[in-house]
C-alpha cells in the first residue's frame, strides 16, 4: 500500500520519476498485492496539462492567469507577478520585453510548483533526478520542461499514476485513504465523507459498494480529463469556478471540487 503524494519529494536530488515508476512497477508485477493510493499531490499534476498549454502563453494572456484562491490575497501570486517578482520591479513597471523573456514553460512551471502546489525547489530536485538518469550528463532546462508536460500525457509516469491510484481501498475490513473520513471544513457543513459520491444526492450505506463507486467516479473522471486535456475556453482559464464556465477534462476531481478547501466531501482532504 503507498498513501498517495508520491511526486514532489526528495533532496537536493529530487526522487519523484524514479518513486513512481518503481512504484508502477510494483503493481504491474503484483496487480492484487499493491495498491496505490491518490493524494492531492497526485491529483493537482491534471492541471499541467491545461496550464501549461500553448493556449496559455498567447500574447495578452500572462495578465488574465489568477493565482490560487484558497492563499490570502496578500500573499497571493499570480504568473504576472512572479514575473515581476523575479525582475525586481512592480507589475506596472513591467516591460513588454521582461514580458517575453520571462514568460517561459520552465517559468511557469516554477511558478506552478512554488505558489500554487507547495512544491517550491521541485524543478531544480527533476533537472538533478534527469541529469543522474542521464548517467551524469547534465541534464537541460528543456529537458526539465518536457519531462513535466510528457509525465501527464497518456503514457507518462505521472498519467498512469493518476490512471492506476485509487481514492479509496478496502483491505480485510480496513479502509485506506489518502486524508481520512472526517472534517471541518467540507462544502455545505458536511462533517464526514463515508458513502459520498460526488454529484450524487443519496449515500451508499454499504462500505464496499461505496468504495468501489468512489473509485468508478474517479476513473470517470480521468477519462474526461483524457478527453479534455485543455480548457474548453483557454480565455475562461480560472478552474477554480468551474460553475461559472471555467472547465477543463476532469475538472470535478480537480478544482475544488474534491481536493480543494471546503470542497466536497472528500477521502483526500478529510482529516
């Protein structure tokens, strides 16, 4: 059993690429002995693959990105400003050549990692974990990149983790989650999750049945993702308000919905 959260981990080394494919490997070779959990560290790697899109880096788009809702506005950053942030001025003394220079996928994937995931240092930990796969050859910023974008491509480690993991399991009478069943802070003053589906009005009362829907509607979900990858409006690119026509492939796993604060009952975010 691995508890989920299984990228964005390690040293100065980063250990991220080499924990899960060795943990894929493991239930490739076990399929009834292991079981991989997903945490929220798992499930926010969906959004690369609309953040990160061509669609995004559009000139006149970098001023339209928000930054993460549940940070206080005061300490909230959005792409424009970590922008101006790393060229030591306000945004509104920003140039339009600071502008393109700075607005990069290794840049916006910094931004990502550190102000939006908890996973400040994560670009630097791959580049290191890539240059000791690479037998020592240093590995380069591009390389860095198309790791992160083709990790969430069908076929990638970080795909088939998303793919493979489960929200819940249920082992000899056990159940084992990523978060727990228990919380405060959950949408319309819901105070545990157990035989909650989401968009569902009636709780399932029978622990294995409620289990093995929970997980059908995650993999449902992972198939709209794999249908939808990008925003279906990349002018409507705030995910967090999804309700309002912000959507994207998934985005009921994703944004807010599930693994967000005061989301929907949720096993993830549960305490």
């Amino acid at each position: 059993m691995h508890g989920g959260d299984a990228p964005d981990k390690g040293n100065e080394v980063g250990g991220s690429i080499r924990v899960i494919r060795t943990l894929l490997r493991l239930k490739g070779k076990y399929p009834d002995r292991v079981e991989l959990l997903l945490g929220n560290r798992d499930v926010n790697k969906i959004r690369f693959t609309s953040e990160l899109a061509d669609s995004q880096f559009e000139p006149g788009r970098l001023a339209s990105i928000p930054g993460p809702f549940w940070v206080p506005p005061t300490k909230r950053a959005t792409p424009l400003s970590y922008i101006a942030a790393k060229c030591g001025v306000p945004e509104s003394e920003l140039t339009k050549s600071q502008r393109q220079q700075h607005n990069t996928l290794a840049n916006r994937i910094r931004y990502l990692l550190k102000e939006t995931m908890g996973s400040q240092g994560e670009f630097e930990r791959r580049q290191r974990e890539l240059t000791q796969l690479n037998g020592g050859r240093e590995a380069t910023e591009e390389e860095t990149c198309a790791s992160f974008v083709e990790s969430v491509k069908p076929g990638g480690f970080m795909y088939r983790y998303i793919s493979e993991g489960k929200l819940a399991a249920l082992i000899d009478d056990t159940l084992y989650v990523h978060g727990g069943v228990i919380c405060s802070d959950y949408r319309n003053d819901a105070v545990d999750c157990v035989g909650y589906i989401p968009g569902r009005n009636e709780r399932i009362e029978r622990m294995d049945e409620w289990v093995a829907a929970l997980n059908a509607w995650k993999d449902e979900q992972v198939r709209d993702w794999t249908a939808c990858p990008e925003w279906e409006d990349p002018d409507k690119n705030n995910g967090f308000f999804a309700e309002s026509g912000h959507k994207r492939g998934g985005y009921r796993l994703l944004d807010g919905e599930y693994i967000g604060p005061n989301c929907e009952p949720s096993v993830v975010m549960g305490r």
